[in-house]
C-alpha cells in the first residue's frame, strides 16, 4: 500500500494513487456504509433481498469504478456505467420507483464518498496546499463521474422504463377488453388483481380524445395525465384506469367506495379555462363488472354524439345530460340523420345563426310545454321576444307543428347535439 508523510517527494498524481488504494483496500465496508446511508435516505433503492443485493452489487461497481479509474488515472469521460448499477436502473423502473430517486441516490452516494475521502486524507500526514490540491482532483473527478453514470443510468432507466410500461400496459388492455366482452364475471376477485382496478367499488367511466383535425403531441401520455387529474378532482378513491383505445383516444374508469353525484360538474369546472384539456365523454356511475361494463357503454354513447360535431372546442358531455342517450340511439347513421332532420325542420334546419338563434328558441319553448313566460326566462328574453322568434321558426320550417311535435322536438334535439353535423349546408 503506497504511503507517503509530509517530507516525501511524491507528487500529485501519486498521492491521488496512494489515497485511491487506501480506499480501494478498504471496498467492501466502503461500499456497504454507502450503500446503508443511501437506503436510510431512500428506502425504495433496495426492496426486497434481491433488490438489495442487486442494489449493493451496483454501489460497489460503481465506487470500485471511480477508485480504480482515479489509481489508474484514466478520463472518467471514458468510462462507462457498470453492469449492475444498469440492471439495478432496469429493476427500479419495474418497481414504478421514480428515476428522480435514483438520480438523487448516485448524489447523495457522492457526498458519502467524499466525506470518506475527507476521513482518509486525515490519517495521513500532507502539507495542507498539496492536501486542497488532491482533494480538488479526487471531487472533480468524482463529480464528473458522477453526473456521467447518472445520465447513463436515467437513460437506461427511462428506456426500460418506457419498454416495461408499454408491455404491461398492452397486456392491462387485453385483459380490460376481455373483460367488457364479458370475461371473469365468475371470479371478480381474480379480474380486480388482473387489471390492478376494484371492480368491486362503484365507477365512473370516461372516454377521453383529441380531436383528429388538432392532434396533440404526446397525445397518449397527455390523456393519461389528464384521467389523473380528472381523478383528483373528482375525489376517486383509487388510482383511474386508463386503456389507450387508439393514439388519439383512451378509454378510463374512476373507482369509488360510494355512489357519486358531483364528479360531472367536478370534471367541468376542472376542464373551464385551461388550456390542453381533450374531450371528456362521461358515462353515468355504477357498481360491480355489470356497473364497469355499463358506464363504459354510456361514456362510448356519448362520445359517438360528441366527436360526430364539427366544433374546435374541447367540451365534457354526460350520458346523464338531457336527450343525448336519445341523440346517440337515433345518430348511429349520421347521414340518414342529416336527411330526416332537414325533413322535418326544412330551412330552420340551416347551417347559420340566424337559424340555430331560432331553433334553440323553438326547443326551449317546446321544453317548457309551449310557455312563452317560462321560456324567456331561461333564454333571459322578453317573452314577446320569445313569441315573436317563435313564429319566425314556424315561418322557416314552413308549417306548423300541432301533427309532428314530436318530431320536431327530436330533430331540436339532433340539431343540439350534432350540431354541423345534422345541418343542411349551403351547396
């Protein structure tokens, strides 16, 4: 072991040497108490016994690495993560440990380093200018290594990361598909440990997308955030589950230990004003697998209405709003809808707002069983407004409606929901 007191002639690169071996002699207690101070500060870096050898495998690689490279004096800009600190990376992405924990575990290994270093340099005997100088080395050396390994691990990390997700996600899906084709019904139990979701607890299901004339980078990632969020605000008890149904649309569920009655109005005031938000179709809320099927069921209704409309404002529809489970029963053919619609309501069936005024004045009157005061007060007109815009409908539709009420109530209806999509254009 090389040695060296204050009157020897070594120079720099040798005390750097000496000291490297001293510590390299001492490697696996070195490795160990480091090891132990990073698990005391991030418990998730070890786990259970394999993880924890695995995990001591790679603190030492990793110290052996810098020593060995600090002996020999080789440019840590040549020197590459060790295996195990990378397998170590690829099994902390299995176990959802978050790639800032490892980052900051290879920083806090480097303060346990040098405070060895620190330790080591006083059991000998240097002038204290040629000590400052050997330290400056030993921590820039360190610290160069350090942010090298740790940019190689992330990488390695997020690689695995993404890899790992994208396999257990496709086989979520499947099992989610399986499910709502009417799967496990037999044994609940075994369906809820499958796709990682109670199926027990009452749901709410979601579809969620981006418009295929505005899509969203990243979209996949983005819906998935937003179901999240969508759960926070909406106090789900669990973690959503999200099925990615094609790259601009996915498919979620909101789990709750009770029925829920404000999430609809929760997830519209979260969607009010902010910027990014996709589409929101929601199903209506219910309880066990025939509740997880059926509020998917309503969600997908609702979605076919909404994503049939023309408009470039994302907007939350419900399966409980008003006349949209009829819309999407009686919009299954669009195009047939289109020519019935402009049947029944001739030229109030225009694509223009002097006729959507008209017809939103038409069904509101309707609504209200024919009341002209009651309609003006929700329209906030004069009810001599009301009367008056009225007849300008009966005038555009040209005739009137004692025989055909109710299908003029519908064709409103359609003309509510699918908006550009059932209007009569101009050729």
């Amino acid at each position: 072991m090389a040695r060296w007191t204050g009157g020897s002639p070594l120079d720099e690169d040798e005390r750097i040497r000496a000291l490297a071996t001293r510590l390299i002699d001492d490697l696996p207690q070195l490795s160990t108490d480091i090891r132990q101070f990073v698990e005391a500060a991030i418990p998730r870096m070890a786990g259970d016994a394999s993880m924890t050898d695995l995990f001591h495998a790679s603190v030492r690689g990793n110290v052996e690495t810098v020593l060995r490279s600090l002996r020999q004096r080789i440019d840590v800009k040549d020197v590459d993560a060790p295996e195990a600190a990378n397998e170590h990376a690829r099994r902390l992405a299995h176990n959802d440990v978050p790639v800032n924990s490892l980052i900051r575990a290879y920083r806090l290994g480097q303060r346990r380093m040098t405070e060895h270093v620190f330790g080591a340099l006083r059991d000998v005997d240097v002038p204290s200018a040629e000590r400052m100088a050997v330290l400056e080395t030993v921590t820039a050396t360190m610290f160069e290594y350090i942010d090298r390994i740790s940019l190689q691990v992330g990488a390695v990390y997020e690689e695995e990361r993404e890899r790992w997700l994208e396999n257990r996600n496709t086989l979520r899906a499947v099992r989610v598909r399986e499910l709502l084709d009417g799967r496990y019904d037999d044994d609940v139990d075994a369906a809820t440990t499958s796709i990682r979701y109670p199926l027990r607890w009452h749901h709410l299901a979601v579809v969620l997308w981006f418009s295929e004339a505005h899509p969203e980078p990243d979209g996949l990632a983005r819906l998935q955030r937003c179901l999240n969020d969508l759960g926070d605000a909406t106090g789900a008890a669990a973690a959503p589950l999200f099925v990615a149904a094609n790259p601009l649309t996915a498919w979620g569920w909101l789990p709750f230990t009770a029925a829920v009655d404000s999430a609809v109005e929760d997830m519209r005031e979260f969607a009010s004003g902010r910027r990014g938000v996709p589409n929101i179709a929601v199903g209506l809320p219910a309880a066990g697998i025939a509740g997880f099927r059926r509020s998917h069921q309503h969600a997908r209704a609702a979605h076919s209405v909404a994503s049939a409309r023309h408009g470039t404002e994302p907007i939350v529809v419900s399966a409980a709003d008003p006349g949209l489970a009829l819309a999407s029963i009686i919009g299954t053919d669009v195009v047939a809808a289109r020519s019935w619609v402009a049947d029944v309501l001739g030229d109030l069936a225009d694509d223009e707002d002097g006729a959507a005024r008209l017809r939103e004045t038409l069904r509101t009157y309707l609504l209200h069983g024919g009341s002209y005061k009651v309609a003006s007060e929700e329209l906030i007109l004069h009810p001599n407004t009301v009367k008056y815009r009225v007849g300008r409908a009966l005038q555009r539709r040209g005739r009137a409606i004692d025989e055909d009420r109710i299908d003029v109530e519908v064709a409103l209806l359609m003309c509510r929901w699918y908006g550009q999509a059932v209007l009569r254009t101009s050729p």
